[in-house]
C-alpha cells in the first residue's frame, strides 16, 4: 500500500525540478530514482513504462522519485545532450536523501533515462541499477555492474 503520489519541486542545477514521489506505507527499503526517456521525444516523469516502475517500487517498500529533466514539464532549463540531465538527476536524489534519509539507493531509467543512469552509476554508490530498453547505439552507454538488470523487447532497436 502507498500513500499515493505527491507532486513538488526542488533545486537544481539550472533551475527548479519538477518531481512526483510515490511512498509507501511503513519503513523505507530504499529509495529508487527513475529517470525518464528523452526530453526532445516527448519523454516526461508521466510516462507509461516511468509510472510503472514507480508503482513497483513503491510495492517493494521503496520512495520511488520521477523527476522531469530540465526543460520537460515545470522543470526549468533547456536539454544539455545527458551531462545536465545527469546533474539533474543527482540534485533530484540530494533532495530525495534529505527528506528520506540515507537509504539504499536504486537506480532505473527508460531509454534515454538509462543512459543518464549508467552515469549517475558512476558517480554514486547504487545497490540495484535497472535500465529498460537503454538505447546504446544512439548514446555513449557506460560500463555497468555485473549485476545491472536490463530489459529489452526482442523487437527494439539496440
């Protein structure tokens, strides 16, 4: 059970970030940042496949935070080709560390948000690190953990 969705902002590196936290009842496992896919495609923290992973995270004892990259939404700034978004996604889970604490951290991104993952990955300590359809041909895709799980339709473009 959760406690539904909540909708705020919090500061960025350019600007506001718009973010929607899903929480659920009880003590926290962790917190999970679930990244977006691509700004200039019409990707948002609204998205089917984004929604999904929060709720699921949620389910499994998380705060699950989407956050709308700079320039999508209500989020101030305009697209930076991954490097700003990467900053942005680091101010969304500083803002996220305030309000829940020091918890696990898991990472998850769809398309264009699992670049951003791959190197929000190396710049933090992530426990779990979860990419969906992650577009490596059209982005310069990090080196990820063994462990990463990724999921890809057998159809999708790689």
């Amino acid at each position: 059970m959760t406690r539904g969705e909540r909708r705020s902002s919090v500061a960025g590196p350019a600007g506001r970030l718009e973010v929607a936290f899903n929480v659920p009842e009880g003590s926290l496992r962790g917190i999970a940042l679930i990244a977006h896919p691509h700004p200039l495609q019409g990707g948002t923290l609204d998205n089917k496949v984004v929604q999904t992973l929060a709720k699921t995270f949620a389910a499994l004892g998380y705060a699950a935070v989407r956050f709308n990259f700079r320039g999508v939404g209500q989020s101030v700034g305009q697209f930076d080709d991954g490097i700003g978004e990467t900053d942005d996604a680091l101010a969304a889970l500083a803002a996220a560390k305030l309000e829940f604490g020091e918890l696990p951290v898991a990472l998850a991104g769809f398309s264009f948000g699992s670049y951003v993952q791959t190197r929000v990955a190396h710049a933090i300590t992530a426990e779990r690190l979860v990419l969906i359809g992650p577009a490596v041909k059209r982005f310069p895709v990090e080196a990820v953990a063994p462990d990463t799980i990724v999921i890809h339709g057998e159809e999708d473009d790689v």
